[in-house]
C-alpha cells in the first residue's frame, strides 16, 4: 500500500471506488452509449496521467548533469511502459468503434463546444515530450485556449498554471539531446582534450564513406537500366548533401548528433548497450504514439465522417495531420545516413568501450 498508510484498506476505499464510479452522468439519466463515450474518455485521461508521471521521471533522469549508467535501466522501463499504455489506448479506440453515427448524434449536441482538444493533460505530454509549437499545425500556440479559458476562472487558471510551468522545464528531448551529446567518441570523452577535432575526424571519415555508398549506388543503378542515370545521381548527391547538413549543421559538427550516429554505428559494444537500448526505447514509443494518432482518426472518420470537430477544428483531417507529429526527428533521421558495419569509420580505442576481440 501506499507510503504512510494503515493498510488496514478495503478494496473500494483503497481506489476510492465510490466516488469515482459517481462521475460517468448516470445524475443526468445518460443512455448507455454517452455512457460508453464518457468511460472510454476518461479512462483516456487516467492513463495520460500515467504517461506525465512516467515521462517526468524518465526526463529527471537524463536530465542531470551526470547520468550514471544504472540509472538508465531505470529511464527505459519507464519508457517501455509509456510504450505499452500508448498500445493500449490505440486499441481502446476500437471500444469506442462499436459506437454507431447515429447512436452518436443522438448524443452530440449535448457535448456543447467540448473537444478532445481541450485535454490540458494531453497539452502537458506534449510539451514534456517536447513537441516545438512550429511543428503544430498551423504553428500554433498550445496554450492559447487554456489562456483564454483562465480569464475569470480559478480552477482553469490553475490548469495553465501547470502548462505553464511545464513550458518553462527541460523536455524529454533537450534532456535526452543533452545526455546523447556527452557520448564518448571514438574513446574521446566530452569536453576532454582534443575532443572536438576528434569527433570533427570521427564525422568527416563517415561522410567519406557515405560518400562513396551514394556513389556507388548510383553507377549501380545507371547499370541495370533503372530511369535517367543522371537523375539518380543527382538524387544519391542530394542524400548525401542531406548527410552533411545533418551531422554539420551550417558548417559545424554537431555533437549530439554525432553521438547518435556512433551509438547506432557501434551498437555491439558493450558499453553502448544501454544507450542504444534507451534510444530504441524512445523510437518505439514515438512509434506507438503515431500509430495512437493514426487510430484516432478513423475511429473518428468511422463515426463522424468528415464533419467538423466539436471544438471547431477540421476534424479527421486535423487529427490525420497530428499523426504527422514527429518530436524525436534526429533520432529517426540519423537512420537515415547509416552505412553497412565494414564502410564505416575503423574503431578507434576499442578496448574503452568493453570491446575485445573475444567479445
């Protein structure tokens, strides 16, 4: 039980089940499918609780100045369980499927201007993920509304409070960014002697090699015939001035994005273990939140069609372009430049990565 409690609990009073089973409408003589639709919502709710406290303690975790490794076990269980509730709730929609149109329009003006937009706890997840307001649709601000919401309510006031303070903490993805940068290179440590001329090293041989990949994919393709050989040069030149951009943004190394590309190239040492177990940690969950959005949106399409949403929005084609939301992108980009294990850069200090010939 609980910290400070007795113990001595019965089993509705330990889940305060009395007071919650009183909150579904059944005061305002509900039929069983706005009942249906207000359990399946609010179970929502719940698990977005879930999802705050265990990606707050995830990014508490990167978020330090020194992570030690044992802490990072801790940050992907997190994680994986963020995952599974994610899954979960995109199955959840297929319950709320077996609402009919007409069952449901016999309900919805009742809603008022009531949107799942309004959802200040989906607000929050974002935002602690760290999903930039310029990747919003339309570059919106996702307080807007709770703002205008506040004016002359305390309980409202409160809730933009809690975005607001939200807004003013490290996200998910500065801390994880923040950690990835401190990745020893090539045995060359963050911040070390000699580090940047390292890892400017480290970057400038992969490109060469990625290069070369690009090049030779070219002639390959000119040689069985495939198009205008001269297009896909110029498409396998494009891929490659992407890779530039990428790891030298305006000219300069970025080393955050170097530490990914060495975690991804090297994922068999074993002092990368963890580090790359965490990053496919976070891939899958971005995953399983696209697939949430994605379902979200023909359960919605299913039922409402494409009639506008009862906050006002577009309604699918707002909640297909949400699917569209990618807040992790280096970590998915940097897929993107890999080369095959013998192209890329020779290790350098093996034995400082746990790495020996026996391993």
């Amino acid at each position: 039980m609980g910290e400070g409690g007795s113990g001595n609990w019965s089993y509705a009073d330990y889940l305060q089940l009395h007071e919650l089973l009183e909150l579904q409408g059944d005061d305002r003589n509900i039929n069983s499918d706005e009942m249906h639709f207000i359990i399946v919502h609010q179970t929502f709710e719940l698990w977005f609780k879930q999802v705050i406290r265990e990606l707050s303690e995830a990014r508490n975790i990167l978020g330090g100045d020194h992570v030690p490794e044992d802490d990072i076990p801790r940050a992907v269980d997190h994680l994986g369980r963020t995952t599974e509730i994610f899954r979960l709730m995109a199955n959840q929609w297929t319950v709320l499927e077996t609402l009919t149109p007409q069952g449901f329009l016999a309900f919805r003006d009742g809603l008022g201007s009531a949107s799942g937009f309004e959802s200040f706890q989906m607000r929050e997840f974002e935002i602690l993920l760290g999903l930039d307001n310029d990747d919003r649709i339309g570059g919106m601000d996702p307080l807007s509304s709770f703002r205008r919401m506040a004016e002359g309510d305390e309980r409202s006031a409160t809730i933009l409070a809690r975005l607001e303070n939200a807004m003013s903490q490290p996200s998910l993805y500065e801390s994880m960014m923040n950690w990835v940068e401190r990745t020893p290179i090539m045995g060359s440590s963050y911040g070390s002697k000699g580090d940047a001329e390292n890892v400017r090293a480290y970057i400038e041989t992969h490109l060469e090699a990625h290069r070369a990949v690009c090049e030779e994919a070219a002639e390959r393709s000119a040689g069985w015939g495939a198009g205008d050989p001269s297009k896909m040069a110029a498409r396998m030149a494009a891929a490659h001035d992407g890779a530039v951009s990428f790891l030298m943004p305006e000219g300069e190394v970025s080393r955050a994005r170097a530490g990914l590309l060495f975690i991804e190239s090297y994922r068999e040492l074993p002092l990368l273990t963890w580090p790359r177990t965490l990053i496919d940690a976070i891939v899958e969950l971005e995953e399983s939140m696209v697939k949430w959005r994605h379902s979200h949106a023909r359960m919605v399409e299913r039922i409402m069609g494409r009639r506008i949403g009862t906050g006002g929005t577009s309604g699918v084609d707002y909640l297909d372009a949400t699917s569209q939301y990618r807040i992790f992108k280096d970590l998915w980009g940097v897929r993107t430049i890999l080369v095959k294990p013998e192209k890329r850069p020779a290790l350098k200090n093996a034995e400082f990565y746990g790495y020996t010939a026996e391993s």
